[in-house]
C-alpha cells in the first residue's frame, strides 16, 4: 500500500448499522470550558463507509477522513478495535 498524506483518525462507538454498507460513528471528546475550567463532553456523529458490513451496533472503531464518498460520507472504518457485547433479549 502506498504511502498517504496525513489524515485525521477519530476513534468512536458505532450508533447505528441500519444502512447498506455504512455507519453511524459517535465520537466524544471532552473540552476545557474557559472560565469555569470544568471539561464539557462533546459529541459528533459521522457516517463512515463500511465494505463488508462488519461492524455491528456498540463496537469501537477507528474511523479515518477519505474523499468524499456521498453528500454526508467522508469517513472510512479502518480497524474494529472492540466488540461490542450482545445482550440476549428476554421475554
């Protein structure tokens, strides 16, 4: 592979895996507030492009910037970094 330019990595947890090789990826980041000097949780969500539809709901990812791929996808999921848990439903 090729060398790249350096690109922006987010590692996040996946929200949603409803669409067709896609993502929703919420990534948080905590902020310093200015005069109280207490930090703020943030949160964004991206849309990241997922080839063989791996990652399931709850996983952590690490998600990597790419060309733009849709009006909203510009993210692309490199590597799972943690399975998510399934829960058995009961009742």
């Amino acid at each position: 592979m090729e060398a790249r330019n350096n690109r922006k990595v987010r590692k996040g947890v996946v929200v949603s895996d409803k669409m067709d090789k896609t993502v929703v990826v919420k990534v948080q980041n905590l902020k310093l507030h200015p005069r109280y000097q207490k930090f703020i949780k943030r949160s964004k969500n991206f849309k990241a492009h997922d080839e063989n539809n791996d990652c399931r709901m709850g996983d952590t990812v690490e998600i990597v910037e790419t060309r733009p791929l849709s009006k909203d996808k510009h993210w692309r999921v490199t590597k799972i970094i943690e399975r998510s848990v399934e829960v058995a439903n009961e009742g």
